[in-house]
C-alpha cells in the first residue's frame, strides 16, 4: 500500500511539473537547438535548396566588418548603460529610502520610466532629439548655443541612445535596491554613528558590501538587457547612420527578416548566447567572494 501511494506521488508530481516541461523545452530547449544547428546551413533560396556547409557561416561571420562594427557598438552600449543606471539607481535608493517630504511621490517619479513601453519612450526621446524643434535644442538655443543632429551624427548618435536607456532602466534597477536596504538593520547605522563614522565610509564598507546578492542580481539584469534592448532602434535611427548606431541583435533582426539570411541570423545568434554565458559565468566567478549573504 505504501507503494502504491509513493507512485502515485511521483506521477501526481510529475504531472505538475508537465505543462512548465513543455513550456520550456518547446520555447527555450527546441529554440536553443534548432539555431545552433540551422548556423551549419547555407541560406536557402527558390532554386537552391540549403546545404550543410559546416563552418562556413562562422568563417564569414568573422570576415565580416559590419559584425565587429556592431558588436563594439553593442560592448560600447553595455559600458554605458550599465555602471551607469546601476550607480544612479543606488542613489535614487539611498535618497527615497530616508524620510523626505512627498517621498511617496519621488519614489513614483524614479520608477514611471520603467513602465513605460520602449516603443513610447523612443517616441518621447525622438522628440528630444529632433533638430530644431526638438526640446535639447530649444535649450540650446534659449543659452544662445547651436542646436545638433544627435541622432544624425555617428559620433553621437550611440552616446543619446545610451543616455535614453538609462532613463528608462535606473528606476526599475532602484526598486530592488530599495528593497535591499529597508530589510538591512537598524542597528548597524546607529553603531556606525556612536563610532564616529562617516555616510561615506558606512556606505562603502558596510551597506554597499550587504547590497552585494542584489548587485549581482541587478548587474545580471542590466547585462542581458545590453544585448537585448532594440525596440528604440526601430523609432530612433534603424541602426544608422551607417551602422553607427546598430546592435547585435538588432542585426540579428536585420539578417533574418530584411536580408532573409535566417542561417546566417543562426550563427549570430549562437555567438549572442554564448557571449551572454560568458558574461553571466564572469559576473558570478568574480563577484561571488564579494556577496555576503545574511
């Protein structure tokens, strides 16, 4: 009887776990495989059916300028982005964590951005940055200054995109470290206090070490969203001018629907998900002696 009832558990269990099972290998596990071996085929056309062509894809993938254009672009805007809105969501967090006046309202002001869609964002942004008639540059002009082109020129064009998204991800990256710091004690802060100790030095050798778990959380986030960010390219400048703006993804994008070269999208692809495992294992190695787990 006791059997019985320890297999009935077992498929009871297992039948739980089914549809997520499904879920996941026919999204993720199915995805994943397939785009790596769809990376060892030549692009298919009417009158030429696809061949295996083993390395072929890779061989031309590394010949090719536009890839390494857009991936220093793409390392560029993780450089960016993400110490950037990390650092200005721990000062959001450290300003609407003490006792302010209309601090309820703050706190709603820091994180609207981020519920915003990318696509309204961008739209708001475009405005921004429009020649002429754009808000930075009927700044400029009220200072007696000449507007620009930003979204115009390469050699600004990735600087506003940046500055765009950190905008947008500095909120969402502050509530989790609010979070962090309303649950750290009480206690330490008085101590530190009675001892003499600065705001500087408390934050730097006891609340930052303690918000560890959450900056590698939040460190995790802000990378895979570095690489997969590209709705405002779409409103803003299409990866342009001359790729000046594009990102690995949103080439990606390019191969497969605008190129129809869904093989070589494959190959970029596997070279996207290996670098993000990369990143992600880098991330854990070397901050994993810093977290200090409570």
């Amino acid at each position: 009887m006791r059997s019985y009832s320890s297999g009935m558990r077992h498929v009871y269990g297992w039948l739980l776990l089914t549809p997520a099972a499904i879920l996941l290998i026919a999204f993720t596990h199915y995805p994943t495989i397939a785009t790596f071996i769809d990376s060892f085929f030549s692009k298919s056309s009417a009158i030429r059916p696809s061949r295996f062509i083993g390395v072929g894809n890779y061989e031309a993938m590394f010949e090719d300028p536009i890839f390494w254009k857009v991936l220093f672009n793409n390392l560029w805007f993780a450089l960016g982005t993400i110490p950037t809105s990390v650092a200005i969501a721990i000062v959001m967090a450290l300003l609407v964590n003490r006792s302010l006046p209309g601090q309820g309202f703050l706190r709603m002001a820091y994180f609207t951005p981020t519920i915003l869609p990318m696509i309204a964002v961008a739209n708001i942004w475009l405005f921004f940055y429009t020649p002429e008639i754009g808000l930075i540059d009927q700044i400029l002009q009220g200072l007696g200054l000449s507007g620009h082109n930003w979204l115009g020129d390469p050699d600004t064009v990735l600087g506003a995109v940046i500055v765009m998204t950190v905008w947008k991800e500095a909120g969402f990256f502050m509530i989790f470290y609010l979070a962090a710091l309303q649950h750290l004690p009480k206690e330490l802060e008085e101590a530190a206090k009675l001892e003499g100790a600065s705001r500087w030095y408390f934050f730097w050798r006891v609340t930052f070490p303690l918000l560890m778990p959450t900056t590698l959380f939040v460190l995790i986030n802000a990378v895979l969203n570095s690489f997969k960010l590209v709705d405002h390219l779409f409103v803003l400048t299409k990866g342009g001018p001359d790729n000046a703006s594009n990102l690995l993804l949103y080439y990606i994008y390019e191969n497969a629907f605008s190129y129809f070269d869904p093989n070589y999208a494959s190959t970029l692809t596997v070279v996207l998900l290996a670098l993000l495992a990369i990143l992600a294992l880098l991330q854990f190695f070397l901050l994993d002696r810093r977290i200090h787990y409570r």
